[in-house]
C-alpha cells in the first residue's frame, strides 16, 4: 500500500470503503445491514480462504479487555481483482474497520471499510470488470 | 448518476488502483493475451465483431461475468461500490411483468424461503454453481468450445458443466444432478442448448424460485458482438410454473484475466451464524 498515495486522497477530502461485500455466497440476512460497528484496533491475521477472506481485529473494550473481532471480507478472487494482496494487511497492523454486524454474534461483522489507524482510507469497493461496447443503435 | 459523481467514479477508481498496484507476476490478473482485438491504444476493443470458428461458427470460448454496469451500483459521491451482481441473482423473473408464473406450491415454496432469510439457500451450503442460475452469480465462467463439445468452467466450487454438439439425444430417464444433461444445436447463429435431469432440491435465484426434475431449460446463447452474449433462458417445468417463461440476461467478456478458484467448503462460516 502507499501511504503517500492515499494521504493525497484525504487531503482532497475523499474517503474510500471496502462497500458492503461478500454476496457472492449468501443472502446476507444474518447480518443486520442496517446497524453500524466501527472498531479501532490491531490486526492479528488476514486469512486469506474462501467463501470469504476474513479479518481478524483485536480490540480494548470499555474494561481494557481485549475483544478478537471477525471481520468478513468478499472471497479472495473477489479481494484479488480489487488489488488486494494476501498480505496487504499484516498482523500488528493499526486498523479502523466499519461493518454490519451479525444479528446474533456480538464480534462478528460483514466488513465495510477499513482505514488504517490514522484514519486513512485502504483499498476500494470496486471489482474493475470489462463492460461491453452499446449495441448498435442503442442509445 | 450525474455525470460528475461518474467522473468521481473513475476518479476515484484511478486513484486506488494506483495506490494498489497489482504485480505483473500476480496470476495472470492482467496478462495481455493473445487474439484479443485491440483498440490502438492497445484496450480491448470490445465492440469488435464477433470472433469465429474456422467452420464459420460463432466461438463463445472466453471468460464471461454478468453485464453489471458499474454505474448502476453507484449511489453517491464518492462511488462506495457494493458487489457487482445481476438483479436476476435475487430473482430470475424480476424482468418479467407480475415475476414468475409459480403455481400455488411453488409460490409457497419461495415466500417461505424468502421470509427464511435465505438461510436454506443450497448456494449458503456450498453447493454446486448450477446452472441456469449459475450464470447470475458473482464470479467468473469459462467457455471451452470445440465443434462438438462446449465445456464450462465456474469459479465456484471449480466447477464444470458439459453441453454435447456431437447430435446425441437428451437422457430418457436421466439420474438427475446439479447441471443436468445438456445438448446443443445451432440456430444460424445462436447456440440453443436444451437441458432436462436436473434436481428436485435446486433454487434459480436467491429468493428461492423452485425448479423440479420435470423441467426442461432451453438456453438460447447469441454473441452479439465480441464483448457481449445474451441468452435466453427458457424454462417448462410444469410442476412449479403454471406455464413456460422466458428471460434474457446478458454476459459480458472478460479478457486479459484468468480464472481464480473459490472452493466453498474450504472456509465456509457463514451457516453458523444463521443458527
């Protein structure tokens, strides 16, 4: 990741997300869409596996206790035409990660957006696919 | 979308993938590969002729990803994109005036799945990609055609699916299974593939549309031109649709990529939180 790069992006006020993912395999329902998680915290692995990639957050709750928080990402194919490597993000790593949670698992979410833990927006919602030219004649 | 939230769109885009530079020794993720027709700029001219057999055939052969314009997933300033994924993924009908023609029991079927949260969905349970549903979900298919065999390959679960050219006939009584039996003929240009065999227990969409071992699917592949195919899909199943139905989605070309396996069973945790 350049940092440089993305500190450019903030300072023209842009901010980047993951988007909401991993549809690819399920309908979704297990997690609450419209409710909001953000934690701030250090990450301890990216695995790297299928149906989704996952990213795993420790964090301090209000009693300082360290909470490991399950992050779901979209599939590694997925991650990997969107530019992600399986070590764009490594253990040790300051993260910020936004994400709905699951309706009945309190540290389990569907990731968001991630920013690194100054803030600074990482990688993108976007899976670069080839769209066709029009039909001829079509507007 | 406004035509400046468009130019954020790619703006933005532009940007990250600077910022996420992708190696050249990564897969084959952006390998140039040869045949492809090119503008001079050396892109790929999508809007090229459709490419043919030495018979004089259309040749379907190439990777293949729903035609979801990214625009259409664009909904604010900022382009925080969801997941690029044909509306017919949730339901197959959702083109059709007043949806799929259920009869009672499927109709049943699918509004119990569908307050169910999909939680049954075979696809939730990594079961295989079948077909016709398979060309509505979110990952890439290879076509492999030669003069008498047209093999598919799907990311998900690595799967294949053949469709004989070679004259035989369907299965009388078929064992059914995930992809069915399928054959094919030529329609002057379009490619008419006709499938029975298929299970009992299979969904066309996420929302659950039934289909049963009586059905008969009959997908008519056209490409239009080299970046686009449209099929129809065709289906009689008289058990869970009161009359035939048809719908047409659109493929579009992949090229200068490569297929990149998703092997479901390999990490799937998402059952357990529908506990």
């Amino acid at each position: 990741m350049n940092r440089r790069g993305v500190r450019g992006l903030l300072l023209v006020g842009l901010s980047l997300a993951v988007g909401t993912v991993a549809r690819a395999h399920h309908s979704q329902s297990e997690f609450d869409l419209d409710a909001k998680v953000e934690v701030q915290g250090t990450v301890t692995k990216l695995e790297w596996k299928s149906p989704h990639g996952r990213l795993y957050v420790d964090v301090k709750n209000d009693k300082g206790e360290t909470v490991s928080w399950n992050f779901e990402l979209p599939s590694p194919n997925t991650l990997m035409r969107r530019g992600w490597k399986r070590d764009s993000l490594k253990a040790g790593d300051a993260v910020i990660v936004t994400g709905a949670p699951a309706r009945n698992f309190p540290t389990i979410a569907i990731a968001t957006a991630i920013k690194d833990g100054n803030g600074n927006a990482l990688f993108t919602g976007t899976t670069p696919v080839l769209e066709p030219a029009p039909i001829q004649g079509e507007p | 979308m406004s035509t400046s939230s468009r130019w954020w769109c790619g703006a933005l885009v532009a940007i990250a993938l600077a910022a996420n530079p992708v190696s050249a020794l990564a897969q084959w993720l952006d390998y140039k590969a040869p045949g492809v027709p090119r503008t001079a700029s050396g892109a790929p001219d999508l809007g090229a002729p459709t490419p043919r057999t030495p018979d004089g055939k259309p040749d379907f052969s190439g990777m293949w990803f729903a035609n979801v314009p990214a625009k259409d997933y664009c909904k604010e300033a900022g382009c925080i994109q969801e997941e690029r994924m044909a509306r017919e993924q949730i339901n197959l009908g959702i083109k059709l005036e007043g949806g799929l023609p259920y009869t009672d029991w499927s109709r049943e079927q699918m509004v119990a799945r569908r307050a169910n949260g999909g939680r049954e969905d075979p696809h939730t349970y990594c079961k295989p990609p079948n077909f016709p549903r398979a060309w509505t979900l979110p990952q890439y298919i290879k076509i492999v055609q030669t003069p008498s065999l047209m093999v598919l390959l799907h990311e998900f679960n690595a799967a294949y699916r053949e469709v004989f050219l070679d004259g035989r006939p369907l299965p009388e009584d078929p064992n059914p299974t995930w992809n069915g039996y399928s054959t094919a003929h030529w329609d002057g240009d379009t490619l008419v593939i006709e499938t029975n065999g298929i299970r009992d227990d299979m969904w066309l969409d996420i929302q659950g549309s039934p289909v049963t071992e009586s059905a008969r699917v009959t997908e008519r592949l056209t490409r239009v031109n080299y970046g686009l195919m449209s099929i129809e899909i065709a289906v009689d199943d008289p058990k869970a649709y009161t009359r035939p139905w048809s719908v047409t989605i659109e493929m579009a070309a992949q090229v200068d990529t490569t297929m990149l396996e998703e092997i479901c069973l390999d990490d799937e945790q998402d059952v357990e939180l529908f506990r």
